[in-house]
C-alpha cells in the first residue's frame, strides 16, 4: 500500500464507514440496533466486531460470505479489544 495520498484514502474509508457500513442493513441485521445492542450489553461480545470484520471485508455481517472468510480476522479482534480498553 501507497503512503501516496493518504489525506484522501482517510476521506474514502470514512466516508465508506458512514454510507456502507453505519447504514448496512442485511437479513435483520441493521448496524444500529446491533451496535445499541453491543454497547448496552457490555462491549464483550466479539460476534459485534466479527460481523463489522465481515461487512468491511467481505461485504456480509456473517462471514464466511459467498467472497469467502474474513483476512485477519484474529488481528481485527485483538485491535478492537485494544480500542475498547482504551475507553475504560
């Protein structure tokens, strides 16, 4: 991957993040409800970010998709667990 315009490539994935990802709704599974869900559940349940792995990697929340597993999914867990614990 290119460091070559990086401005726009952070601009492009926000912008997917916003319309694709916040917006999804696929087989009763909408990301704000399940994200309400998430939260008020206590942020432990993993299959929340396995299903965003899912939607952001293979286009589905419940991998393995028809365009096969998620890469890295490990290393997406690991890195959220991260984020979380950066919240408490």
């Amino acid at each position: 991957s290119s460091d070559q315009y990086s401005e726009l490539k952070w601009i492009a994935g926000l912008y997917y993040w916003m319309k694709d990802v916040q917006e999804y709704n696929q087989d009763g599974w909408y990301y704000k409800t399940e994200l309400h869900k998430f939260v008020n559940s206590g942020m432990t349940d993993m299959g929340f970010i396995d299903a965003i792995s899912g939607i952001v990697n293979r286009g589905c929340h419940n991998p393995p998709c028809a365009t096969g597993n998620v890469d890295g999914l490990e290393d997406r867990r690991s890195n959220f667990k991260k984020v979380l614990m950066a919240f408490k």
